[in-house]
C-alpha cells in the first residue's frame, strides 16, 4: 500500500508540474484541481464520484458559471473526465488524467 502512496504522490507532483507552467490555467483552476485531487484521493486513473456542492466550496469558487467554466477548460485540455450525473445523490463521475501536454514548446 505504501508503495502505492508514494507512486500516487510522484504522479500528483508531475501533474502539479506542468500545472505550474501551464499559462492558460487560472487560479480558479488551481484551486478547482486541488479539490478533485483531493476527492480523488490522487491520479491513479480511477474514476470517482464528486458532487458539484462539495469541489466549489473546497475550491472556494463562488461562482457556478466560474466552476463550470474551470471544469469545461480542465477536459478540453486533457486534464480530466468528466461525466456528469443528474442523480441528487451521486456526484458526477471524474476521472484525473493528468495533462497531454508534453512540454511548454508545445503550446
């Protein structure tokens, strides 16, 4: 298990990485990703379920529009999955990726 943790966590700080160089991130989107990985309890390419309610008031986003804007940016740049559930009580299914980019030239 413990070998799993620091795995998890290597692929956490690779994704932080590129999160830091990547220009077309906010810090709405900052904050937005450190809430799934947070629910997510790490990237290990498991989907998990997170209700809306609770990744706004963990990222402090006030906004629906601001948190739908963020989510919508984070998929189209390979960030996450996202399935949406219209289910009251189940959150919507999310999947973290990680990034596809491979390097700042690349943008």
């Amino acid at each position: 298990m413990k070998g799993l943790r620091d795995a998890s966590a290597a692929i956490d700080m690779a994704v932080l990485e590129a999160i830091k160089s990547d220009d077309r991130l906010s810090c709405y989107h900052i904050s937005l990703y450190t809430a799934l990985l947070y629910y997510g309890k790490g990237i290990r390419q498991l989907p998990f379920h997170a209700s809306r309610r609770k990744l706004m008031r963990f990222s402090k986003i006030k906004s629906g529009a601001t948190y739908h804007r963020c989510l919508r940016e984070l998929v189209s740049y390979g960030y996450l999955e996202y399935h949406p559930s219209f289910h009251p009580q189940q959150g919507s299914r999310i999947v973290l990726t990680g990034t596809t980019v491979e390097s700042d030239a690349d943008r």
